[in-house]
C-alpha cells in the first residue's frame, strides 16, 4: 500500500486502521462508509478509548514524576478545547478535574457530575453572574485574571459564606514559539498581570477574609513541542514565590504551569512532537531544580492539558463535491509544492464552519480517502471547504491516490481540540453531529443541527 494510504498513527487516532479486504478506514472498529450512512456527513467523529487512554497516560506521567520530586500535580482537561457532557464524565472518571472558561462550560461540568471542587474557572471577563454561581456551586478554584475580579469574587465568596480558593494569573514574559494568537503568556496581550504588579496584587487578595489565595496561574501558549519556555517560565515564577512567601509569612502552596502541549497534525510534525512521558520528568527536574535555588519548599503543581488529550482522538469525515485541477507554474517554493504540475482542488460539504484552524492560525492537517485505498499515482491536493471564501481551507497541502473523484469520503486527522469548539453558522450551513466510537460501536454525543432549526431562530414579523 502507497503512502499515499497510510494510516498514520502519529496523526490519526491509535486504534485507526484500514480494512483487509476493501481498505475502508475503521474508526474504533467501525467502518467510515458506516458513519456516514449512519450519522450524515460531514460528520466528527472523536474515539473514546483513544480519549480516555491520553487522558489516563498525562496524568499519570505528570503525577509520577512530581511524586517523584516528592510533591503533588493535580491535572484539569481544558474544556475549551472540546467539551460536552460525555467529555466531562470521561474526564472524571480517568481522575481529572476540569477547566472552564464560562458559564456555559461550567454549566456542562456540573450537568457531566464533575466535582465542583475540582473544577478552575478561568476567563479575563468573568460576569458577577458567573463568578456568584462558580461560588455558591463550589467551584474548587477561581483564577483571578484582573484587579477587578479581586473585589467581585471577594464579595460573592462574602455574600455566600465560603472562602473562596483563588489563583492569580500571571504573565511570566515567556513567549512561546507558536503563532502570536496561540501565545498567552507575553506582556501585550488580554490575559493575566505582569509579574511585577504580582506582590501588590496578592497583598490585597490576602486582604480580604473570603479568599484563599492558593498560588500563581501562567499558561505559556499551545502547541508547544519544547520545554524551553516551561523552564524560563518556571524559574521566574519560582523566583517570585520566593518573595510571596517572605511577604506572606509562609510559603505558597500551589503553583499551576497551565497546559500547550503540542501534538503532530501531519506526519511532517510526528518526529518532533513532544513525548508526554519526556515532558513531565523535564517539567519535574525543572520545578526541583528551581525550588532548590530559591530555597523553597515544593508547591503543589497544577497542569490544564486539552489539545493533547482530546486532539488526536478526532477524525472529521466529509464527502467529495467536486475536484478542480490548477496548473502551477514554475517552482511554488512558498507552498513548498516544487516538482508538482498541478493542483488537485478537492470540495468538500463542510469547511471554515466546522474547522476554523486553517483560517484562524494557518494551520494543517493530514488527510486520507476513507472508503477504499487505491494504487493511482499520488496527486497534490488542497482540500477547500463550500463556503463564500477564498481562505475556506480544510487540507493546505497533502498527496493522496489521484483518482479522487465526487462520492469519496475524506478523513482529516486529530480533528478533536479547537474544531467543534470553534465551529459557526456560517453561510447557514448547520454545525454536524459528534459521534463517540469505542469497541465497534458508535453513539451520538453531540447532536447535529439542521436548516429548520437555523431558520426558526430568525424572528418573522406577523
């Protein structure tokens, strides 16, 4: 079988395989044509077993090798990457807590069983709405993005009778070598507070009797492949726990690095994804290193992983449209397309509404036919999506057989983290349906929108 075909499974989910027989792609034991006929296309599809094992693997790791170091690391899937109540109850029961952005996701926490106590609400705006219900649900730790969330959450914590558990975001400087709006940890940018307004900041915290100050938040960005920015970003923080503790009397007990860890997208990026395995015992030595310089005893660690988790076990299945050939002319170094005479325009029937990324963050993906494998010689292809714009990119750039043609199935790998999340009405095209796969079974998580439930939510005069 050509490359062209390969299941790679670097990119796609690990229990992805092709068929003996036809060369059908399976989905945790269920053939593609199978959705599809099922459940609509275009169609996400998200492996549950895959899911819980990369949740289960993270943890595991990264509470080893702080156990290791002789402290504790507490791990929150970051909801914001995909969430719905199926994903919060199998977060839970693999021993994770959960990190919320809103209200609604917090919503989804609580409707999932979720512990409120081991649930982070995070958010630059949270509403006094959304604070007051965090509060009086038990939400077991808000995170203090600005000045003004100190007195909000103070006086909900007040009104309810709690001491509320608060983390204080901070800005280390480290900027993660990722696209700039993936990056959150540098100075100009919405989220958190420097880190020299960290010492007066916590000194009004400590202030109020309704808040326990519990420790400093810095997330670095995402997609992130080395552990570079970890470590300049942990020595800074732990250089300023040391101030917080002679300030405060007594040490900070928790300190919580965020999330980013990146995952492969093409087989071009397998190689130099970072082994989650790896990337605990650095983050470990990094933290026991800097402690012991400082002189410090250990905080208790916080991670918020999300992409890492949920990424990988996402597949999103379309059905060809239309092919179109372009003629390329001469060398097209930019695209890194030389030697090829052409391009295979290949449509399909979703696009920018289900997958934002590649507009967004120019980012790409890997893709293979799904319903058959085939020996025609390989074709370079874009995958373009049906809406009204020209950035409507699904595929940058792949090659697979170039005997694609209208009816085929297309599968584009780790689909999982920042598709459905970030998905849109656009051109009244309804979002699809999220399927769970496990075992040679299949079900419905999230349910598919149709053109009937757009219109109706336009109001028509009498």
């Amino acid at each position: 079988m050509s490359a062209a075909n390969e299941i790679d499974p670097r990119v796609f989910p690990a229990t992805a395989r092709r068929g003996r027989s036809c060369g059908q792609l399976k989905l945790g034991g269920i053939r593609a044509t199978e959705l599809i006929e099922r459940f609509g296309s275009p169609l996400y599809v998200v492996d549950e077993q895959v899911a819980r094992d990369r949740a289960r693997a993270i943890r595991e790791a990264l509470q080893g090798e702080f156990r290791r170091i002789g402290t504790e690391a507490a791990v929150y899937y970051a909801g914001k990457a995909f969430f719905c109540v199926e994903v919060a109850r199998w977060m839970a029961e693999e021993g994770l807590g959960v990190d919320v952005a809103s209200g609604g996701e917090l919503a989804v926490a609580l409707a999932a069983g979720v512990d409120p106590a081991r649930i982070g609400f995070h958010g630059n705006n949270k509403s006094e709405a959304e604070i007051a219900r965090a509060v009086v649900a038990g939400v077991g730790t808000l995170i203090i993005d600005s000045e003004q969330e100190i007195e909000r959450i103070a006086a909900a914590a007040a009104a309810a009778g709690r001491r509320q558990r608060v983390r204080l975001r901070i800005n280390s400087g480290v900027h993660a070598g990722t696209h700039d709006f993936l990056a959150t940890s540098h100075e100009d940018q919405k989220f958190g507070l420097p880190m020299d307004r960290a010492m007066e900041v916590v000194g009004r915290i400590a202030a109020h009797e309704s808040l326990d100050f519990v420790g400093l938040h810095c997330h670095i960005g995402s997609q992130i492949f080395a552990t570079d920015g970890f470590r300049e970003s942990a020595r800074r923080l732990i250089g300023l726990y040391g101030e917080l503790a002679e300030a405060l009397g007594g040490p900070v007990p928790e300190l919580n690095l965020g999330g980013g860890f990146g995952i492969a997208y093409t087989s071009a990026q397998a190689d130099e994804a970072p082994d989650i395995a790896s990337v605990a015992r650095e983050l470990a030595d990094i933290v026991a290193e800097g402690c012991a310089e400082a002189g410090i005893p250990l905080p208790r660690l916080a991670f918020e992983p999300g992409r890492s988790i949920i990424g990988p076990a996402g597949v999103t299945l379309y059905t060809v449209g239309t092919t179109k050939a372009v003629a390329l002319a001469g060398t097209d170094a930019v695209n890194a397309d030389a030697g090829w005479a052409e391009r295979l325009y290949v449509s399909v029937d979703g696009g920018m509404s289900d997958n934002a990324r590649p507009a967004l963050y120019g980012a790409d993906y890997q893709v293979r036919i799904a319903n058959r494998a085939s020996d025609a010689a390989p074709a370079l292809v874009r995958v373009v999506g049906k809406h009204c714009e020209s950035g409507d990119i699904v595929v940058q750039r792949d090659v697979i057989p170039g005997d694609v043609a209208p009816g085929d199935l297309l599968a584009v790998a780790a689909t999982g983290a920042y598709c459905w999340s970030l998905s849109s009405n656009y051109n009244y095209v309804p979002r699809p349906p999220v399927v769970a796969v496990r075992d040679g079974e299949a079900r419905l998580i999230v349910r598919g929108e149709t053109e009937d439930e757009l219109l109706a939510r336009s109001v028509i005069p009498d």
